[in-house]
C-alpha cells in the first residue's frame, strides 16, 4: 500500500501553482521555448500558454520572459522559484518573498 498525495495552490477556487505547472517551468527552462516545451510535455501549445498565463494573472507576475530578438523563452528569475515547488511534507517555506 502507498500513500499518494497532490497538492496545488488555489485563490478564488482557481489553480494557480501545481505539479504540472512547475513541470511546464522546468521544461521551458531546459528547452528555453514555450513550443517545444509543451511539446516534451505532449501538451499543445495553447493550452501551455494558457495555464501559464492564467497563473501569471492570478499571482500577478510574469513566469517566463520572452526574447523576440534570441527567439527564447526563460522562466523569469521570480517564477523559476515559483510556488509549484512544494516541500516536502513536514518541511516549511516560504513563496514568493
């Protein structure tokens, strides 16, 4: 028997962070696009952006920056340490200082 659990974030009853968002943040890190991170993850692209943009107005920063010019997408230095990263259970942190 296992014990398995999921955690998110939630305001106003709408998901703002969770383990497929912070999922989606990693991939664009290692990709460094959108695209090809929603790809990886066998998601489209429309539904990435979308969950990245609902949480981006629910937390009220940007997650990723964007680089038309180097034609990249990074998580920005605030939504790399975005709330998805959850302790474990019994450990603290603190999000979003």
């Amino acid at each position: 028997m296992e014990i398995k659990y999921k955690i998110w974030l939630e305001k106003d009853g709408k998901v703002i962070f969770g383990h497929g968002r912070e999922e989606l943040l990693q991939a664009v890190a290692e990709c460094h696009s959108l695209n090809a991170a929603a790809k990886k993850l066998n998601m489209s692209y429309r539904a990435a952006w979308g969950r990245l943009r609902a949480s981006e107005d629910r937390l009220g920063i940007k997650l990723i920056e964007s680089d038309a010019a180097k034609k990249r997408d990074d998580p920005n230095p605030r939504g790399h340490d975005a709330p998805g990263k959850i302790p474990a259970p019994g450990k603290r942190r603190r999000f979003l200082s």
